[in-house]
C-alpha cells in the first residue's frame, strides 16, 4: 500500500513539474488553458476520489502521460511541437502530427479507465460486450471534445486557431476521432492482458461484488 502511494505520489510530482514548465511563457496563454483545462478537471476529481475508488498504477500512469501530453501541446500549441516539427521533413509530413498523437492518447487512455471503471464496478454480465461500450465510451468523449472545439471557435472566433489546430485540413474533425478510434481499439488488443493482471493485484471496490 505504501510503495503504490509512493507512486502516485512520483506521477503526481511529474505532472505537477511538467504542468509548471507549461505554464511558464507559453505560446498562447488563452491556448494554454483551453489545453490544459480537461487535464486539470480529470486530476481534480481523482483526487477527489482517491480514498474511494483508487485506479490501477498502470492505469494512473497513462492518465499522467497524457495529463503531460497536453500540458506540451499547451506550451507549445499543438501545431508548433519541436520534436514533430523536427519529424516533418523525415517522414515527409505536409504538418505537424502531435495533434494526431494527442488524439490516439485521446482514445487509448479513456479506453483503459471506462475498461476499468466497467469491469471493477461489474457494470456489465455480458463481459463481451465490454470490447463494445469501451470504444462506444471513446467515440463519444471524442466526438464531445470536438463539439467543444467548434463551440469555441463560435465565441472566440479567430481566438481559437491555436485550440483547433486544424492547420487547414478540412478533414481534421474526422482524423481526429479516427484517431481516438484507433487509440481506444490498440488498447483494448495490445494492453487488455496486461491490464487485467494489474486489476488482479487491487481489491473489488467494496459493495459491488
């Protein structure tokens, strides 16, 4: 119990590091909170939450990676990462491709927490059906994501260029959710096994067995 505190407590430090260094002359600061507002909400309410319903360390690991991933795309904006700007002559790229990271994290990560919250809080009886209302779950927090970006483009107008990141491509909204699409699906093959043995090492949430 007190070597998984230690941990969270690690991933916390780092998010905590990495949030500051984004914060620190960001591009676009109106950006910069419109990036880093979901990961800010989703650590308030796990620690909200902690002493209730504690997640898996593997879980609370691929939360932390995309909390940082955001808080990089804040820094920078989405469309003027470095290192994916540095990748664009190399593989050829007509733009720069971190949003296009951002949004199979967007799918893979949620894909591992709904996969959780489903399977300890036994929400399903038909456990094949799991696969299912996990990418459902995905699609959906992609598809709400997007809404909220043309949301902001009607009250912000050109103030929300950097938020959207579309860097012309007309088809970015539906790359985008491919993306998640993808990211929730990789999860669910590659990484299920490997979950299930860590949902093993912690305990049922009490009342729902």
């Amino acid at each position: 119990m007190k070597s998984a505190r230690k941990f969270h407590f690690a991933l916390l430090s780092i998010v905590a590091i990495v949030f500051a260094w984004s914060g620190w002359h960001p591009h676009d600061r109106f950006t910069w909170w419109l990036e880093i507002a979901p990961g800010l909400a989703g650590l308030a309410i796990l620690i909200a939450t902690y002493r209730r319903f504690q997640l898996t360390a593997f879980c609370y690991a691929l939360i932390a990676l995309h909390i940082c991933v955001l808080c990089v795309g804040g820094h920078y904006t989405y469309a003027r990462v470095p290192l994916f700007d540095w990748l664009r002559p190399i593989f050829h790229w007509q733009r720069n491709h971190y949003d296009r990271f951002g949004h199979f994290l967007q799918g893979f990560v949620p894909a591992i927490i709904a996969r959780e919250v489903i399977v300890r809080l036994d929400i399903l009886n038909r456990k094949k059906w799991i696969p299912f209302l996990v990418v459902s779950v995905c699609l959906a927090i992609s598809a709400f994501y997007e809404l909220i970006e043309w949301w902001m483009a009607l009250v912000s107008g050109g103030g929300a260029n950097d938020f959207i990141g579309s860097q012309g491509d007309v088809w970015d909204t539906q790359e985008d959710m491919c993306m998640a699409l993808i990211g929730s699906v990789c999860a669910l093959l590659f990484f299920s096994h490997f979950h299930d043995r860590a949902l093993r090492k912690i305990r049922p949430v009490e009342g729902t067995r």
